[in-house]
C-alpha cells in the first residue's frame, strides 16, 4: 500500500476497506501553490476538484484514491495563466491518470515480458 503518512505534505481524510477494494480519500496540506509558470506563490482558492488516479492493488484488492486538488489563482500580472491545480509532485505527474508508483511497475512488466503478454497481464 502506499506510504502517505511518510509524505508530510499529505493529509489522509478517510481510509475504508471492503472485500474488492481499499478506498483513500487523501489531500495536500500546503498552504500555497506556485505557478508552474512564473513560480509565485498563491493562497487565493478558485475552486477545488477530486482527483481519481489508478494506483497498485494491495493485499489483492483495488486501491482507489480520491486525492482533493485545489485549482488556484496566479496573482502575477505579468503571467500569462491566471489559474492553476496545485501539484502532488511526490505521488503523480500533472494530468497524469495513473500513480507514479503503477507507470513504473507497468513499465517494468513491459520490459520484462514484452508489451503484448505485459498488456494481457496488467
């Protein structure tokens, strides 16, 4: 299962467990976002969203997470993007539908076994 409580920047709201799946329900706790652009940082919440990447099963069960991502404000004049999802740089790459942790353990089967029996598989 994957180590939140050994990332700080995360918060875990809600963990359950049925018989098919585990579900986690987790956010980040910064306080500010900066913009990808120009790299200021920003307080100033525009909305918030709920972000559902896929993610390694555990204990053979699905994982499903639920990760809360705020959509903030750049209050840089001179930038050109006036709003931004804050970003989970250490669980998943920016639009990204999958974990980190499941690109890489694809990408090995890949490699290992070859992308047609891999994509059987997986």
């Amino acid at each position: 299962m994957m180590d939140l409580h050994l990332l700080p920047e995360y918060r875990i709201g809600e963990t359950t467990a049925a018989r098919e799946h585990i579900q986690i329900v987790a956010g980040a706790q910064q306080r500010s976002g900066r913009c990808p652009d120009c790299g200021q940082p920003s307080h100033a919440v525009h909305s918030r969203t709920v972000r559902r990447p896929a993610d390694l099963p555990c204990l053979g069960r699905q994982v499903r997470l639920e990760l809360a991502v705020r959509r903030l404000y750049c209050r840089n004049p001179a930038c050109s993007r006036r709003t931004f999802a804050e970003r989970l740089p250490s669980l998943i790459a920016p639009r990204a539908q999958r974990t980190d942790r499941l690109a890489t353990a694809q990408g090995w089967v890949g490699i290992a076994i070859g992308s047609e029996a891999g994509a059987r598989m997986l």
